[in-house]
C-alpha cells in the first residue's frame, strides 16, 4: 500500500504528466484557440472518468480466483495505465507550431508595447489557480467522505455514479467555453463564471442531506472546471513556449504541496464541526473560491486597461 504511492511519486506522477500534456496542446495550437483546445483536451479525460466512474463500483464488487472484492478493479487499472504509457512512448506525435509563427507573434506584441512576460499576470494567475485547486480539492476530498456517512450512507455503486455525475463537468465545462468562445467573452470572463458555477453549487451541498439534494447541488456546478483550464491557457499567453513546460509543472507542483496542508486542514475542520454542521467544510470551500476570484477581477481590470491602450 505504501509502495505503489512512493513509485508514482518518484516516476513524477500526475505533477509531470499532465504539465506535459497541456504543454504539448499550448505548442500545437494558436492563442486564439488554445483555450478551447485545452478545454477539449480535459474534455476526453473527463469522458473517460465519466465511464470508468459508472464501472468501477460494479468491477470493485467482482472476485476473481479466490481474490477478495477490488482485485479486477486493480487489475484493469494497471493494464489501463500501460496502455497509456505504449501509447505515449510510441504512437504519440504532435506538430509544434513553426517558429515564424511565434515570431510573428513577438513582433505584433512588441509593436504595440506590450511585453511578452507580465510577471503580475502570472504571480495572480498562481494566486487564483492555487486558491482554486485549494477549494475544490478540499471540498471534494470530504465530500467522497461525506457521501458514506450518516444521512447519505452511499453504497459502492452509489458512490460509482455519484462520481460519474461529477465527471459530467467536463462536457458541460466543454459546452459552456465553446458557446462562451463563440461570444467572444474574454479567459477572465469565463473563469469567473466558473468560479461562481462552483461557489453556489459547493455552498449548497452544506445543507444536502438527501441523495436528490446533493445531485440537485451538482448542476450548479456545470461550469467549475472551466477556471483552471483557462487559467493554463491564459498563463502559457504570458510567456515563451520555451518555458512552458517549467511553467505548468511549477504550477503543478504548487498544488500538490499546498494540497498536503489542504488535506490536514480540511480534515480537522471536518473532524471539529463534525456534530453541529457537517457540511461546514463545503462552506469553506465556497469562501476560499470567492478569495480565488480576486486575483482574476485583477487581471480582468488590467487586461481591459491594456486593450484600452493599444486602441489609443
């Protein structure tokens, strides 16, 4: 148990590879369509956990030779990941954008005064991505907790299609940057509507005691994945390509350290409100994304300043 954690870790785990993703789609594609791209890209990984999700409580369930209940869940998880990594190292192939594009790039920024690297831009973009994953990491983490426990008492396929209905974010989130793309609202207006989408759906689910409360508390959050997206999107806009990979990982990296006092914190604050208000923790998550939202509003004023310059 102890073993399969320190391997992943030690391989770079999730912190490398999804940088490594999203720094291959910012190469490949065009600021203008970035955002959508990346946005298709969590898309398909969403769809995924939306299938696996429905499967795994009735695979968690299977024995196989004498093996207890989890083994071929297990199982096909591992083949799924080599699978994965065959892919990766051997079918894979991405084309870069060509240089001249990128330099042409430079150029029209540098004709208008703007520099590549806005170093402000990118210490908010850290601040409200940090204080977001902050949010949703914590409130979600106590809400797998939250589901088994007294007034819900989820079973395992229960809790197979409560994550499935989680998943669903990824083709609302999908649906709702492209129509928002289409009405040309700008990356820091569609990660405050994300923001809000999971600010009023997480404060509902302090006071979800019924399985029907707590789904009618899922469809308020049909846009919460739409803010870090486009938050990568709209940081790989502030900087080089060359420096992409750094970039994401550091980002990365950020949320997994802060995740190891997320996980302490939000589970003492559990623990303590536990008898009075157990979903206190869920209204926490609500004010630390309302904090994440400052940043954003920050740059929203920045950023229209600066487009109000290079009209003049």
């Amino acid at each position: 148990m102890y073993a399969s954690p320190v391997v992943n870790g030690l391989c770079g785990g999730f912190s490398s590879y999804w940088p490594g993703v999203i720094t291959l789609v910012s190469l490949s594609t065009s600021e203008e369509v970035r955002s959508l791209r990346i946005m298709r890209t969590e898309l398909t990984y969403g769809l995924a956990g939306f299938l696996g999700s429905l499967a795994s409580g009735h695979l968690f369930q299977l024995y196989a030779l004498g093996h207890r209940q989890g083994f071929v869940l297990s199982c096909m998880s591992v083949v799924l990941y080599f699978v994965c990594l065959v892919y990766a190292a051997f079918i894979l192939q991405v084309n870069p954008r060509t240089p001249s594009a990128d330099a042409g790039e430079r150029r029209d920024g540098e004709s208008v005064g703007i520099p590549n690297r806005d170093k402000v831009n990118i210490a908010l973009l850290f601040a409200a991505g940090i204080l977001y994953d902050v949010a949703v990491a914590g409130g979600v983490e106590i809400l797998n907790v939250y589901v088994l426990v007294e007034p819900l008492s989820w079973t395992a396929t229960q809790v197979g299609y409560g994550n499935a209905a989680g998943s669903v974010i990824f083709i609302t989130s999908f649906l709702g940057v492209k129509l928002f793309t289409r009405c040309s609202l700008s990356d820091t207006s569609m990660i405050m509507i994300g923001m809000f989408s999971f600010l009023t759906g997480i404060y509902f689910m302090t006071f979800v005691t019924t399985t029907t409360t707590y789904y009618l508390a899922r469809t308020l959050t049909l846009f919460a994945l739409i803010p870090m997206p486009t938050i990568r999107s709209l940081l790989s806009k502030q900087i080089r390509g060359s420096t992409y990979g750094k970039t994401f990982t550091g980002l990365q990296l950020s949320f997994q350290f802060v995740g190891l006092a997320t996980t302490y914190t939000y589970t003492k604050v559990y623990q303590s409100t536990l008898h009075i208000l157990p979903g206190f923790v869920f209204t926490l998550s609500s004010v630390i994304t309302f904090l994440a939202m400052i940043p954003i509003s920050i740059i929203w004023c920045r950023t229209a300043r600066q487009g109000f310059y290079e009209r003049l």
